[in-house]
C-alpha cells in the first residue's frame, strides 16, 4: 500500500497502461490511488481525460528516463527494474537494429503499443479516429514551429 497521489488517503496500486491494454508489470506503471481516486466518477476507470492524463505522464517520464535512442536487453531491465522474463516479452514484438531497441519502440510498446498526446484529451477526440503515429510526429513539428 502507498499514499493515493491525489489526496494523500491509504492507496491501492493502480496500473496506468491496464494490463488489458497490454501494459506491464514494472514500477513506472504503478500509481498508488485511494478507492475514490482510483475507481470514482474522477477516477481512470470511469474518467478518460484522467486516464490519458496519467498515460501521458507515464510517456513523458519514460521518454525522459531514456535519454539514448538504442538499448540493449541489459540497459533496459536495468533502467526500468524489469525481470528477465519480463524483458523477453517487452522486445518480443520489437525489431532490433544493429545499434539495439529503438527507444520510441520499447516505450510504445510499454505504452500498450500506442502513443498517447495531447490532443486526445479534447472533447471531441474519439479513439476510433486511427492516427498513425508518423502524422502525429509531423503535428507536433508544426506546433512546435508555431511556438
């Protein structure tokens, strides 16, 4: 048990990316939330901006986390405190390169396989709206140019 992130109360272990969503068991997927702030109306079971927001946060500090752009086996169940197993199965689905595990790879797929931005928090956003993550990168240059 842990303190819940949001008001401090006893918390139960929450996993951001659910494993239903293909997520994993590592401690960058752990949040501590108290039964209100975990399963409420402003909970992430029952409130998609709360959950995006604790998935985006989860990516930013991954990507942070990771500063290379390649890793191999070793660095990563290191960096992220994964077990043997649990590593085989996290590059089970990535191609590895001469240089090793591409750093946008692992954290894809410890995201559940998708990246998540921004913009999905908006209202009108809806999953089934299928965007490829090379028109997101192209986005997010364009926003970053606007700047």
């Amino acid at each position: 048990m842990g303190e819940c992130i949001v008001c401090g109360d006893i918390g139960e272990r929450h996993h951001i990316v659910f494993k239903n969503q293909g997520g994993f068991d590592f401690p960058f997927n752990y949040i501590y939330l108290c039964p209100k702030h975990h399963r409420g109306k402003n909970g992430p079971h029952k409130n998609r901006k709360i959950d995006i927001e604790y998935k985006l946060n989860m990516q930013r500090k991954l990507l942070s986390l990771l500063g290379k752009d390649f890793y191999d086996l070793n660095e990563l169940k290191s960096i992220l405190s994964i077990n043997p197993k649990q590593a085989k199965s996290l590059v089970s689905k990535i191609n590895k390169r001469k240089d090793g595990y591409s750093k946008e790879a692992v954290v894809k797929n410890l995201m559940g396989g998708k990246f998540y931005y921004s913009f999905m928090l908006d209202d009108n956003y809806n999953d089934s709206f299928n965007i490829i993550d090379e028109e997101i990168l192209i986005y997010n240059e364009i926003l970053k140019d606007k700047e």
